[in-house]
C-alpha cells in the first residue's frame, strides 16, 4: 500500500484502490496501530502475513531490531515513521498498517501482494525503494524500507525554478527503466503517478524511487486484467474497459511525461467520468504553451505511449530505445518557462490536498461514504482550482451532517 490517495469511478470494483492513502500508515509499533479507533474493542483475530513473507514469528523482534522515531507522514491505514536500526544505526521508515483499517479482504490482499511483490518478484534495483523487513503482530503489520528524504518529483521540480525538455528526459528514463525491470519480472505496476516517486535524499545527483506497489499484481505473458484500479489521470483506456495487461504502465508513464513538459494533464475534467470519457477519446493538445517549442522526439514519443490502442502501443524497452531517450543528452536545455513550473506546482498542490482531505475522511467516515465526499469537494471548490477556505469547508461538511473537529479542518488546509 502506497503514498498517495485518490477516488474511485462509479465503475469501479467493490474494493476503493483510488480512495485509499496509501504509504503514510500507522502510529507506532503495536499499541499506537488502534488509537486514533472510537471504541475499546479488541482488534480482531486477523492474519494477514504468511511466515513466508514475515521477517519473525516473535513480533517483539521489532522493538528489538528497530528504534522508531518521528512521524513522516499519515495515511487512510495509519502512519509511517522514521526508524533506525539498533545495531548498525541505518536510518529508515517504519509503515505501519493497522488491522482495523483493513476493512475488506481485497484491502488484506493488496498488503500481502504488496509484500509478496517487494521482497520476493522485484530483485533489487537502484530505483524501487527497498523493502528491509516485514513484521505482522495482533493490532498491525509493520513494513521496514529504505528512507526517502529527498521529496516527491514535482516539489524538486518546482523548488529548482526552472526545468527542461532535457531534465525532463533523464526523469522519464528512470520512470520507464522501472518498469522495464518490472515487466521483465512479471510485475504489472498499475498505479504509476508522479506522487509515488521520491528521491533518496535532497542532494542534485540523488537518485528517483519508486516507493508504491500497493495496486500492483502478478501477470503471465498473454494475461489479462478486468479490475479497475489506479488513478484517474493515469488510467489506460483499456483499465476503463476492464481488459488490459502491462501496457498500461506506458500509458500511465506517458502521462506523467506530458505533465512534465506543459504542466498539465493530457486528459482533464471536473469530474472522474469527464475524466475517463477524455481518456477514452486520447485526443492530444499539442497546441497550448509550451508545446510549439518542445522537439518534435518528444511530442512523438508522447504520441506513441499514449497509443489508445495497447497492441501497438509501445512497449517499455522500445520507449527507451526511442530517439528522444537514446539522445538525451542532445534533447534541447532551454527552460520550459515560467508557466509549466506554475502549473506543476497548481498541480501538486491540488493532490495534497485531496490527499489530505481524504485521510480525514476516512478517520470519520464508512468506507462506501468515502465517494460521496469526494464529489463534495468538487462542489466547494467553486473556481476548480484546488482552494477552499476553512469555512467553506467547515460548512460542506456539516451540510452532510459530518461535524469534523477543527483541528481536522485545518489539516485539511495544511496542504494549500
């Protein structure tokens, strides 16, 4: 389970992949996992961990192998925080997914997959963070993996204060090398978005991680899926008609690399069905700034990931073995101008705070509510872009009868 969160389409499966914060999860190591619960109940008799993908049976191991520190983010599931290892002092981060916020076996699926996954299919690679150990005790499962302190894409981005079509190039040659590694290992990602890559550490030469496998699943060559899983932004066509496989990793990562080079997506509207009904269209805009001056490599590398027809769609290795990323070096250093950075940071400031609107409700709120406030949101925010005051949020809520405490409130407009 990831960082990010985002909203199911009404089409979707029962289980919510989209309205679920993914990687900021739990509190602390066992007592923590259920205190932010209403009631004194005990946590149920769950198992989630086979002893095959768990590093101990003791789960007092934990306390002992790991020292844990400050929280570094929260999620629908719990919270993630920094730990060190007791002996050699590595830092690195503890998720911690509580058991009570499993509320459906699709939900205990997807932490097993997602274990499975990262310790036993993907070998390492310099780009996929590292999963140290995995520990399952009565009130959660706790997930030790390598620390990413560097911040997420579009922040580096938008803090550098200018980006190339050629910086934008060695970004998108990371993002399709994992896949490539991936798919070469039988691994179908299906959540890729900018969000889910963080890098290392806040050094220029740190290198981007992919830190979310939480949607991802197995696939055998020919294999096809019919689940409806992802991010709106990012979905292939083929996810929104329920037949797909592993080409829809390029799709998504075409996505991101037309983000990267105007600002926005290529597939917008006010709502997941607009959305969804633009995707199903893939009609491009290569008109609005900055494309006129972006090389025509890019915009065809563009063209050929977001191929609404996944058959000829190319594959992973034949997008780094296009012009465009076999010549980086050569792809033009000029800045893209002003507006892109703008954008890219409107952009990412406007899913923090989704992100953060749903955490809190999903602390207050059944699960199949989740949907219904999301459209709420949609109708507070009045100019669509991403700003709401503390009262118009406040008063959207009531309005449904959900008094969310102030404190939540202002949370909420951290992220603004």
């Amino acid at each position: 389970m990831g960082n990010c969160c985002s909203a199911r389409s009404s089409s979707s499966s029962p289980k919510d992949p989209r309205a679920r914060c993914l990687s900021s999860l739990s509190l602390s190591f066992s007592d923590a996992a259920a205190a932010d619960d209403d009631d004194d109940d005990p946590p149920p008799p769950l198992s989630v961990l086979p002893a095959s993908l768990s590093s101990a049976a003791d789960p007092l191991l934990l306390r002992r192998r790991y020292r844990l520190g400050a929280e570094l983010g929260r999620g629908e599931f719990g919270v993630t925080r920094r730990c060190a290892d007791a002996d050699a002092g590595e830092a690195l981060a503890c998720k911690s997914i509580s058991k009570r916020r499993l509320r459906a076996a699709a939900d205990v699926e997807d932490v097993r997959r997602e274990v499975d996954i990262m310790r036993r299919r993907l070998p390492p690679h310099p780009n996929v963070v590292r999963l140290r150990d995995a520990f399952e005790d009565r009130e959660a499962v706790h997930l030790v993996m390598e620390l990413c302190e560097g911040g997420e894409l579009f922040d580096r981005i938008v803090a550098r204060g200018h980006f190339t079509e050629r910086a934008a190039a060695a970004v998108m040659r990371t993002i399709v090398e994992v896949i490539v590694h991936c798919h070469k290992h039988g691994v179908m990602h299906r959540d890729l978005k900018p969000e889910n890559f963080l890098f290392a550490d806040s050094s220029e030469t740190s290198p981007l991680k992919a830190i979310d496998f939480g949607l991802s699943v197995c696939f055998k060559p020919g294999e096809r899926f019919s689940e409806i899983v992802g991010s709106p932004y990012y979905m292939a066509p083929e996810v929104l008609k329920r037949n797909y496989g592993p080409e829809i990793d390029v799709w998504s990562a075409g996505v991101i690399l037309y983000i990267l080079l105007c600002g926005v997506p290529p597939f917008w509207a006010e709502t997941d069905e607009g959305i969804a009904q633009a995707i199903i269209q893939s009609v491009i805009d290569f008109e609005r700034e900055p494309w006129p001056k972006v090389s025509d490599n890019a915009k065809d590398l563009v063209r050929c990931m977001l191929d609404p027809n996944p058959y000829t769609r190319l594959t992973a290795q034949q997008v780094l073995e296009h012009p465009w990323l076999q010549n980086a070096s050569a792809v033009p250093n000029i800045p893209l101008g002003e507006a892109v950075r703008t954008r890219l940071q409107q952009f990412s400031v406007m899913n923090k705070f989704k992100k953060k609107a749903l955490i809190v409700v999903a602390e207050h709120l059944p699960v199949e509510e989740v949907d219904a406030i999301k459209e709420l949101f949609h109708v507070m925010d009045t100019n669509k872009k991403g700003n709401l005051t503390i009262e118009e949020l406040k008063t959207g809520l009531h309005l449904i009868g959900h008094h969310v405490p102030d404190i939540d409130v202002h949370m909420l407009m951290e992220a603004t």
